[in-house]
C-alpha cells in the first residue's frame, strides 16, 4: 500500500508491508515516463475482481433515465417589460410552442409578484415550462420550423434568457 504522505511522480514512496512489515523505498516513475500506462494499468486492473463490472446502481440510473422526462425550463428578461410586451410574449409561446409531439405538460407564464422571499430568483419576467416524453422529443422540438419561428419573431425583445434543461423521472 502506498504512503499518501509521500505523493509525487517520479519521487520515492514508501510502501508499507514491505520484507517483514518494515517500510520499503521504491521509486515511482511519472505518466511521462510510462506513456500514461499507469492510468491505463490502473483503470483496467482496478480494485474490483470484475473490471468493467456495471453495478446495480448504474443499471438503476440507465433505466431511469431511459424511462425519465425532460424538463425544459426558459426564463424570458424582456428589455421592455410593459403589461402588452408581457402579455404577448405569453400568447407566442402558447402559439407557437403548446403543440409539439411529445409534449406531456405545458405551461406559460409571468412572474408571481408576491413570492419575494430571499431564495425567489426574480431576475426574470417571463416563464415556460414544458416536459418532453424523453430526450429525443425535446431534440426535435428544437429543430421545429414553430420552435425556429418564435425565436425569430420574438427574440429582439428579450434582454436575457435562461434555459435550464434537467433529466427527471416521478
């Protein structure tokens, strides 16, 4: 077992357990110096008697997100923030991003004034929330003429947007 109090490539390190339990000197050469096959060495013959052995909570993960919704949330600033340029923003939304395959929830909307305790994040005017069926749907969302569209008709009033995209399962 390796000394932890003697790190560093290419210096000596002291093995513990050496010939009748008394600490050797050995010396340890860089990655530079093995052509990085320490990394290799250590990654293919690692601590497990399986190497590449999936553990079960890989395979929990896989499945979850294999069976998991795609949460895409957009935070509209607009530069103009008036009642009308509020109002129209959310009705472009409803036309133009409501109806894509794999939609399974939809929501447009404006900030709630009265929620303003110090963790609310109020740098923002607008909100859409929408949950795709999976990943793959919300790919092709993004590359939809109507997705395109509302982007090119209604991004010159936005001073700042905010997309935060998360895997989740229920």
């Amino acid at each position: 077992m390796l000394d932890s109090r003697e790190p560093g490539a290419g210096k000596a390190a002291r093995i513990i357990g050496g010939p009748r339990g008394k600490p050797q000197e050995i010396s340890r050469p860089s990655a530079l110096q093995t052509g990085g096959l320490a990394v290799i060495v250590g990654l293919r013959f690692g601590p497990t008697a399986e190497p590449f052995q999936r553990t079960a909570a890989q395979d929990r993960d896989d499945a979850a997100r294999e069976n998991a919704m795609l949460l895409h949330n957009v935070y509209f600033t607009l530069s103009n923030p008036t009642e009308e340029a509020c109002e129209a923003l959310v009705e472009a939304c409803r036309k133009y991003l409501k109806d894509h395959p794999g939609i399974v929830f939809f929501a447009a909307g404006r900030l709630e004034p009265e929620l303003a305790r110090s963790v609310n994040d109020r740098d923002f005017h607008i909100a859409l929330h929408i949950a795709f069926s999976d990943r793959e749907a919300h790919d092709r969302y993004q590359s939809a003429p109507d997705h395109k569209r509302f982007i090119e008709e209604c991004s010159p009033g936005w001073a700042r947007v905010r997309v935060f995209d998360s895997i989740c399962s229920s």
